[in-house]
C-alpha cells in the first residue's frame, strides 16, 4: 500500500503538469491575428504585436519554471531526499538525552523546504521582473527593493506561517480525532482577521497607502457611494507605481473596516466617469454579498480539507511511502503526502470557486453599469486591457480553469446588453 501512494502522487505530479501544459499549448494556439469587431481599437497593429511578444515571452518563462520545479521534485522523491532530512534534523538538532520536539522538527523542515523551493524560482522571477516585465516597459522596482521585499516576505512567512503550523501540529496532538474541528475554528479566525485587516496590517510593510485628497475624483466618489447607500469613510491611494506600471483597484476588509484601494498608476491613466465606473463594480460586489459568500464557501472548505487531513495524518502508510517510519506524534511528513495527494481535490475545488468568482463578476459588472454608467465602464475595462497588455483572446478551457474573472470578450458582451 505505501508503494501504492508513493506511485500515485508520482502520477499526480506528471498529471498535473502535463495539464498545465497542455491548456498553455493550447492557449497559445488560441491567440489570433485579427480580434473580433468588439475588441478592435484596443490595440494598434504595432501594440497588438507587442501584447503578443509579451504573452510569448511570459509563456516561455512559465513553462521553464514549471518543468525545472516538475523534476526537481520528482528527483527529491526518487531519490529519498525528505526521509533523509527528516533523518538530519533529528540527528542534528536533539540527541538521547534531549530528544528535538515534534513540533520544531515539523517547523525546520518544512521552513527548509519553503526556502529551499524559493530560492530555487527566484532565477525565474529575477528574470521575469527585470528582464521581461522591463523590455515591455512595467517593471518600476529596482534591485534593492526586490531584495528588501524577499526579506520581508520571508520573515512574514516565517512568523504566521510558523505560528499556524505550530497551532495546527499542537492542535493534533491534543486533540487526536477531533483536531479538524479546533483547527477549523483557529483557521476560521485567522481567515476573517486577514480580510479584515489585510490592508490596514500586511499591505503598509510593502507598499504606502495614503487617503484620496479632495477635489474631483473624491467628490465624484462620495457621491456615487451616496447615492447607493454605500458608506465609504476610506478611499486610499496605493503607491503600486514604485514597482509596475501596471493599473489595478480592489475593495478589501468587511463593516467598518472596509476600505476601497486605487493604485496610483490607475489615477494617472484614467478619467473621473472610468474611475467611478471601476469603484461601481468593486461596491458592487459589496452590495451584492460576494465577499461574505465567498469567504462563507472558504470557511466551508477549508472544513472539508481539515476533515479529510483529520482521516488520513495518523495513518502509519502516509508517512512510510516517503521511507519514514510512523511514530505518534511525528506528523510533518503525513502533512507533506496529503499536501501532494489532495492536489487532485484541490483542483477541483478551485474550478468551482473560478466558476462562481466569474459568475460574481458579471453580477459586479451589471450593477455598475445599471447603477453608473456601462460607456465609462466598458471604456476602463478596455484601457486596462491594453495597460496591461493582457491577452484578448484566451482559449475557452485556459479561462475555464484558470480564470477568476471572465475574459475581456465577454465582459464587454455583457456590459453591452445593460444599455445605458
């Protein structure tokens, strides 16, 4: 039986990366040379070029990545790696009369690994940043910032993810069978306090945010929230500009902690009526309760995930099919095979949650468009579009998998049938 496991998360690691590649190789397939009617003015024939050099370019660097970390880790499990560092953590950090604690082995070994496996993609996310993000012109970050956001990357990682594992390996040990439900409920209040204060907490260590002065945009603004029913005491300015030219805007926190962010790059790029008509779609999402059902569905599986992680971490084969043997207590190695083997689910589930996300994108995008204006909207999604040289033309099965919102197409087909 563990020769059964070791062999079926062998076969999900190729299974997963030949669908990667597969929906890549026919998304790229899928580009054309001449955009459909409702797509045409966005680009030019010399910037529609350049869109596709840049989507060539990002391809070619994902598929690198993704087959480099695809035989990296196929040649740690062949080759018996994570017993072995199992093996060295405990020889190495306890002895006979001090034996290491299960827990900080679990928080060595997997920080190893995490460092380990970032280190081994930063060529690529170097090369990403500061060669092709810089040749078609977004890249604003310099090398001393790239190396400070590492750091402070890893440092956070280091003190919330350590800190939950820890919970989560105490949480098993002192509840045996009924730790999924202890871990539910502490994972549960982690969920709702990052969303609440995401931006308040994490967001300021890396990027300044300041309120939206007065004058035009804000009165335009508070009007519009006015007229809703919206209660909007924060609109904040983000200054994403010190690392991308690339546009963006998003809604975060819930009750009184909501807060509306608008990158800087945004403001410089678009009119007053575009930018309302981009706030109009992130209120509509609050009106319309996505973020509550979709935090709602998150909580619920993450239920599942810990149920299931509750069946399967004290089963002795979870850890022998990586040559360690069981021993009570010890349940780093049965987290690492179930991280590997609920992929599948995982996948699955994140189909669903794209499904619904896209769904609430269109309910976002025809409240704006009945409640402000379906021109200025249409008009901002398009120059984001070409701000950000995306990709007009995705294959159907690429969105269908990948995407969390609907492609360019059919966001304007819909927008189109509000009228106004």
């Amino acid at each position: 039986m563990t020769t059964l496991i070791f062999v079926c998360i062998i076969a999900i690691i190729l299974i997963d990366y030949a669908v990667e590649r597969w929906l890549d190789y026919i998304n790229a397939k899928h580009r054309k040379t001449v955009l459909p009617e409702e797509l045409q003015g966005i680009y030019n024939t010399e910037e529609y070029n350049k869109q596709q050099r840049y989507e060539q370019a990002k391809s070619k660097i994902s598929f690198w990545a993704s087959t480099i970390s695809t035989v990296l880790i196929l040649a740690l499990l062949l080759c018996g790696a994570f017993a072995w560092l199992d093996s060295w953590i405990y020889s190495t950090f306890g002895s006979a009369e001090h034996p290491l604690h299960h827990i900080w082995a679990a928080l060595l070994f997997f920080g190893i690994i995490g460092f380990a496996a970032d280190l081994a993609g930063k060529p690529f996310e170097i090369y990403n940043t500061f060669v092709i993000e810089e040749k078609f012109g977004f890249n604003k970050m310099t090398p001393k910032l790239f190396v400070i956001d590492t750091i402070k990357g890893w440092i956070l990682t280091g003190i919330l993810g350590g800190a939950i594992l820890a919970a989560l390996l105490a949480l098993m040990a002192y509840f045996g069978e009924w730790f999924w439900l202890y871990a539910w409920v502490f994972i549960s209040v982690i969920m709702v306090c990052m969303t609440m204060f995401y931006s308040s907490l994490i967001v300021p260590l890396f990027n300044k945010q300041t309120p939206l002065e007065e004058g035009e945009l804000k009165r335009a603004i508070t009007e519009f929230a006015d007229k809703v029913g919206f209660k909007l005491d924060n609109i904040y300015v983000i200054d994403g500009s010190k690392r991308s030219t690339k546009a963006n805007a998003y809604f975060s926190g819930l009750g009184a902690k909501k807060r509306i962010v608008l990158y800087d790059t945004l403001i410089q790029e678009m009119t007053t009526e575009e930018i309302v008509a981009v706030l109009a779609h992130e209120i509509g999402h609050y009106k319309k309760k996505h973020t509550r059902t979709m935090i709602i569905a998150s909580l619920a599986q993450m239920g599942v995930m810990l149920f299931v992680l509750g069946l399967c971490v004290r089963l002795p084969l979870f850890t022998e099919a990586l040559g360690v043997p069981y021993e009570e207590g010890k349940y780093h190695i049965a987290l690492l095979v179930f991280s590997m083997l609920y992929t599948p689910l995982s996948f699955a589930i994140s189909l669903l949650f794209n499904y619904v996300s896209r769904k609430n994108e269109f309910e976002a995008d025809t409240y704006a468009a009945h409640n402000y204006s379906a021109k200025s909207l249409a008009q901002a999604l398009r120059k984001l579009s070409k701000r950000n040289l995306s990709n007009l033309t995705p294959h159907p099965w690429y969105v269908f998998c990948y995407y969390s919102h609907p492609d360019l197409l059919q966001r304007l087909q819909n927008i189109r049938k509000q009228g106004k």
